[in-house]
C-alpha cells in the first residue's frame, strides 16, 4: 500500500508494523476486552516525524489513532470494527527528558516518557512529580494527559490537569501547535491546553508537556487502618483533615472482597490485618522536615479516632518496607481484578459527603437485576472517586444469557445513582468507548453542541480517534443554541 510505503521512506522499516503478530500488542487492550484490526502502527521518534505521519493520513483520508501505554479502561486507545481501520501512532521511542527546572518547580518531557520515569526524574533534583496510578510503571504521561488521569494523590495534589503548565500538539492538518509554557500566570486569551488534556486523542496528538513539580516530601507516614463501613471512614477523613490538613496526602478505601482478591491473585502481597472481611483504609502523611514530628500526628489522629470508636484497629508502618509493601496491595487491584474475572467497572465520583450513600444505593439497584452478584469496591475517599465493581467470576460470566445486555442494565444502574447524587460516571478514566451512550443520557444537549463545534473546529475531517468520546451528532452542523438535558 501506498501510505505504509510512505512511512517506511519516512520513518524507516522498522518504525513500522504490520504483521499481525507484531499488531497484536497495540489492537487489543490491556483486560483482552476489546480487539480490532489497525491498517499499521507507527513508531516516531520526534515531534516533526508526528506530524509528517498526520499529513499522509490525512492526504490519504485514514483515521489517526494515537496510543499510550494501552492501560485504559474504557476502549479509548484500541481499534473498532466500525469504519476503516486506523493507523496507530505510537511514541515509545520519544522518552526524552527534556529539561528540568527545580527554580521554576518544572519538567518538560516527551509525551511517550512513562509515567514512573517522570517521577524518578523529578526525585532526581530533589521535587515531586504527584500523579500516581497503578499502572505507573507502564503508562505513558501523553496518555494521562489525553485522559486526564487522576490516581492516588488527587486529594492533596490534584488530578493530571492540575500539574500541567502547558503542552506541545500536532494537530488534524499536521501543524505543530508550541504551547509550552512553562508559567503559572499566562492571561493572554484562551488557554488552550485545557481542550486537549481529557479530549482522548479527538483533537490532536500531544507530544510534550510541560509539569508542575512540587517539592519532594522528606517523611512520610502511612498507617493501614480497619473501619466498620464508609461511614466510619468518612469520618476518620475529617479527623485528618482536621488535624493534618495539607500534609493529608491520600486516603484510600477498600471493602474486604477486593483484599481478599488481591490476596488470592497476586502472590507476595500481605494485609496488616488477619481479618479481611471489614472495610479498609490506606491512609498517608507526607511533608518536609522530620520523619518523627510525622509519624506523631499520625499516632495522634489515630488515637483519637480510636478512643471515638470510629476505627476498629490500625497499623502504623514502622519502616519504608512496610510501607510500600501497604502500597503494593492497593496498586494490584486492577492486576487481581483482571485474573478472578470479569468486573463491571464504574468510575463514578459524587461529592465526598454522598459516598456512602452512593455505595449503599448502587448495591441495591445493581442487586434488584442480579441479587448474588457480589462486590468489588475500591475508591479514593478523599476527592469522592469510587470504582464500584459488579465481579463475577469467568464461569459465572460465561453462564449469563446475555451478557451485554445485562452489563448496560448494570452501569446504568450505577449510573443513575451517581447522577441522582449530583455525580459522574467518568471520573478519571474517560469516555472512550464505552460511555457514549451515557455521554448522550447524562450532558446536557448544550455542552454536546459545544464539544462537538470545537471537534469540528480542531478536526474537520474527523479522521482523530473517530468513534471516542463523542456520541454521534443528530445533525451535521454543530448546534450550540439548546440547553435540554439529554435523554
């Protein structure tokens, strides 16, 4: 073909792949949930190698499809069997370290740098890069900028958006867009970096970034603690708050079925407690200064919260390897999760005050359609994210009459609950595919006719990660008058 052979001339033979077996990695998704043919995968090694390969797509009329670490959850970064079939634009050879400015409290880096690099980088001249995931030893920072990511820091530090200043794009016609700014006041018109950071590859190719740094803790403090039920959790987080302010650097709630998976599928991993079958919390303390003054604010909260009756029992990690041995149990959830079976991930958020009852009433709805199905629940307490998870087993999966059918009851159950709590069902996932169609229930008509005139704008063609984000449009012009909910 007379495109693939374009690139090979640009790029060289073995930046491109065509063979199905060296295609299999990047056209299926990382749960083995979504699978479809690509025309190729190309691998830049440079920003104007990014835009020449969006050029001769466009020349040539074929979808973009840029991807990360191929860590979503959501079928944003796979193939499709709708339409033609997408050439992926790969970045794994642009891990470039640009600069680093400790003074300034910045790093600019290339797009396909993985995340855990980033923040060794960082470490390295003594600041913190905060965003952390699960998946941060493979996932590459373009990809949690394009779907901005959230993690574990998110109540002290904020998500993805919050840490970055300012960004590099290739755009739909292949020009390059420099808008690394590496400053924190910038008033001079729209700030344009906000649309791609969450846009999922719709509107542009990112591939460098400018990042916030903060200064790298010197103690920390993490204690595993055992709580009655959300409540009692919620109200351990405001003796912290309270007690700790800033220095409250997570705060992480689990029910005991999700430890107990963990426990089962990933060897090496320990809880604190020999008792599982209670609600636990994964709490840290981070801040400059001595490790001491820490670890005593930590043992006061957690006497009080004791002597209060609103913790059943805790642990205090008494050095850095039982503290990252804590950390490890909750980074293997989505690795336990994936080998026990099949789980119907929500990543819906509503205010931190209305998660337990969201939990409480997500139970029911899901349980009025399947009344055995059983609970996997992992959340970030703190900024009001909960992964809320239908689990079955694979043969209990294989054994439903129609498994689609009862997966879109599911999610929209827990959907609707979210939303009669004035949440979301995306918190830090994205859309991808999988959420369309609540895309089209839940926005408001008016907020849809705005997204998709700034997709026009940006994509006239429609050729960026077609099928993403975007539920299809009722009329081909953007209509931005309406302000109906959708239905």
């Amino acid at each position: 073909m007379a495109l693939i052979e374009a690139f090979k001339r640009l790029l060289g033979d073995t930046a491109v792949l065509t063979r199905e077996e060296d295609l299999a990695a990047v056209t299926e998704d990382w749960r083995g949930r979504f699978r479809a043919p690509a025309l190729c995968a190309v691998l830049p090694s440079n920003t104007e190698q990014v835009a020449a390969v969006v050029r001769l797509c466009v020349e040539s009329g074929v979808p973009v499809l840029p991807q990360g670490g191929n860590t979503s959850l959501c079928g944003g970064a796979t193939p499709s069997d709708e339409g033609e079939r997408p050439v992926i634009v790969l970045l794994t050879r642009m891990r470039r370290i640009r600069s680093r400015d400790p003074v300034n409290n910045t790093i600019i880096v290339d797009a396909g740098c993985v995340l855990a690099s980033i923040q060794e980088a960082a470490a390295a001249v003594e600041r913190l890069y905060p965003v952390s995931l699960g998946a941060e030893g493979s996932c590459q920072i373009g990809g949690n900028i394009a779907t901005n990511a959230g993690g574990t820091g998110v109540l002290r530090y904020g998500n993805t958006r919050d840490n970055v200043l300012g960004l590099e794009v290739v755009l739909p016609d292949g020009s390059i867009w420099d808008g690394l700014y590496a400053l924190r006041k910038n008033n001079t018109g729209y700030d344009l970096k906000h649309l791609f950071i969450g846009s999922e590859g719709t509107l542009g190719i990112i591939t460098g970034a400018v990042l916030k740094l903060h200064p790298l803790p010197t103690a920390e403090a993490v204690a595993w603690l055992a709580v009655e039920n959300p409540q009692t959790a919620l109200d351990v987080l405001g003796l912290f708050q309270a007690s700790c302010n800033s220095r409250l650097s997570a705060f992480e709630l689990m029910n005991g079925e999700q430890i107990r998976l963990v426990l089962e599928q990933v060897p090496g991993r320990r809880c604190p407690f020999a008792e599982i079958d209670t609600w636990h919390v994964l709490v840290e303390l981070s801040d400059t200064g001595e490790p001491g003054a820490l670890a005593a604010a930590m043992q006061g909260v957690l006497e009080r919260a004791l002597e209060a009756g609103i913790i059943r029992d805790a642990v205090l990690a008494s050095s850095e390897a039982q503290r990252k041995a804590m950390w490890l149990v909750r980074h293997s959830v989505s690795e336990a999760n994936k080998k026990a079976g099949v789980g119907l991930t929500s990543d819906c958020a509503v205010p931190v005050s209305a998660v337990p009852a969201f939990i409480d009433q997500a139970m029911a709805s899901v349980q009025a359609i399947i009344a055995d199905v059983r609970f996997v629940i992992v959340g970030h307490l703190g900024d009001g994210n909960v992964h809320f998870i239908p689990f079955f087993s694979f043969a209990q999966w294989d054994a439903l009459p129609d498994r689609d059918a009862v997966a879109q009851r599911i999610r929209r159950a827990m959907n609707e609950v979210a939303s009669s709590l004035r949440g979301t069902f995306s918190a830090e996932h994205g859309v991808g595919r999988t959420l369309i169609g609540e895309m089209t229930r839940y926005k408001p008509q008016a907020e849809l006719a705005l997204m998709r005139a700034v997709k026009h704008a940006f994509d006239p063609k429609g050729l960026f990660n077609p099928g993403r984000v975007l539920p299809p449009s009722p009329s081909a012009t953007p209509n931005i008058a309406t302000s109906q909910r959708g239905d």
